[in-house]
C-alpha cells in the first residue's frame, strides 16, 4: 500500500481540483491485492443482498447499490486510516469528521445509461457558500474500461442550486448539453481511489461488458450535515473494541449483539427507470 503524507501541503493541489472540479483522486492509494480483496466482499455481499426484499436497491436497468456494515470489509481499518483519505477529510470537513455510511454501487452487464443526477439536495452551505460538507469516496473493484459503463461525472457543477429540480436531484432536461459539454468519463485502475462532492452531477454510463463492475462508496459528513440519519451502520462490541480510536472517533454507529440487514433509507427516486438518454 502506497502512504501519502496526510500534511496540508501535500493535500493543497487535491483540495483545490475538488473545490474546482467537484472532484479528485489519488492513483495506487492501495495495492491490487488488497483491492481484489475488497472485490470478493463486494459481490459476496451483493450476492447476499438480492436475496433479501431491500437488501439491493435498483438504480436503474441491472444496477443496484448495497449499503452494509463496516464488518464485511476486510479492508475496513486499512481503508479509513489511509493518509490521504484521512487528511482528504480533515482539510475538508473539519477535524471531527463523521463517517456515516459505507455500500457499494455495482452496474452488470446490459445496465444502461443513468439520468444526470446528484445523490442528494444540495444545502444552503453548498449553493450560498460555495462550502463542501459531505464527501464520497469512491473506489473500483476492477480496471475500468470503456465497456463497462464508466462513470462520467460533469466537473465543476457542485455549485448548481438545484431548489427547482425534480427532488431537487435530477437537472431538467434542458440543461443536459451543459453537463454533457463539461462531461468527463473516469478510468480508474484497481487501487485508485476518488474523492467527490456528491453534489457534482453525474451518470453511469451503458455496461456491454460481461465482467461486472463494482465500485465501494465511503460516505463522509462535516458534523451537522445530517446524512447519518439516512444510514446505519451497525458493528458488534468486539470489532468496535478492536477498532483504533482515531476510527472510534469518527465512526458513527450503534453496537449490537448480533448484525442484521440493513434496511436502506437512502433510495434515490428517479433512477430505477433510468435508461439510455
């Protein structure tokens, strides 16, 4: 695993590109065996999940998000403690920083074209301040290639207020040659990791390939932003006492006995009947 000083010097460049472009990332963050690791507990979740009423939410045609808990990762600690994740977070949300969920988004084969769209109502922090106050990061289970519905992403437009949109998620049609204009697709490579506003607008993109594409989402709060609410995340006492306490310290959860489902709060209307534009 690559380290990268957690120092705000070294961070400047990464924070400047996310408050320009509503993103940013860092290439080999984690070496591939550890990611091929984080693949297997992604589809070995996912295979558990469509089982289940709820346990995957459809995000369109032959896509699907799971949200779990910190536990079915064995990669967790690693991920959360990275430098770069770590400073990422600090520099941008504050000190006290929440980590607030933690799921994956996998697209299969025959999954089309998402709407433009932002995973949530931008706040006035956001459109007033110009002021980022959740984080996600992203990072893919496989090498991305232009077959397997890469994600685009239309930088710059974490900004856009939103207020008058469909759940003030979903950009009218009318405004689609502007995000298609500032549109850039991604191709990250196994130990990649991003950084984004979940405000900046994005799609997936149509998925010909056979070779699913799983990609882990960390979701990260500045205190007040309120996502925790969407989210639960569960551990049982003795992974939390097994935890560092700089993860104790972050990590919002409850403890319990025994870890059940988790039944998702979080589901993005409008992008179940998602298809090509």
């Amino acid at each position: 695993m690559s380290t990268v000083r957690s120092g705000h010097s070294d961070l400047d460049r990464y924070v400047d590109a996310l408050y320009t472009d509503g993103i940013t990332g860092l290439k080999g963050a984690f070496s591939r065996e550890w990611v091929e690791q984080i693949r297997e507990d992604m589809m070995s979740a996912f295979w558990d999940a469509i089982q289940r009423p709820g346990g995957a939410v459809g995000r369109g045609p032959r896509r699907w998000y799971v949200e779990t808990h910190p536990q079915a990762f064995r990669g967790f600690v690693e991920l959360v403690t990275h430098p770069w994740i770590v400073g990422m977070c600090a520099a941008v949300l504050g000190p006290s920083y929440e980590i607030v969920e933690i799921g994956f988004d996998v697209p299969f084969q025959g999954a089309e074209y998402q709407p433009w769209h932002r995973d949530f109502p931008s706040p006035p922090d956001s459109y007033e301040d110009h002021r980022i106050t959740s984080l996600a990061f992203n990072l893919t289970g496989v090498d991305v290639t232009q077959d397997m519905g890469p994600f685009e992403i239309a930088v710059g437009t974490h900004w856009d207020d939103g207020r008058q949109w469909k759940h003030q998620m979903f950009p009218p049609d009318q405004l689609s040659p502007r995000y298609e204009e500032r549109a850039v697709r991604k191709f990250p490579q196994a130990g990649d990791i991003s950084c984004r506003s979940a405000l900046t607008i994005h799609r997936g993109t149509r998925h010909p390939s056979p070779i699913a594409r799983p990609v882990l989402v960390l979701g990260v709060d500045a205190p007040g932003a309120g996502h925790a609410v969407l989210h639960d995340l569960m551990v049982t006492p003795d992974f939390y006492e097994s935890l560092p306490q700089s993860v104790r310290d972050h990590l919002v959860c409850r403890t319990v006995d025994q870890l059940v489902p988790v039944t998702q709060k979080h589901d993005i209307e409008g992008l179940v009947m998602a298809g090509r534009p």
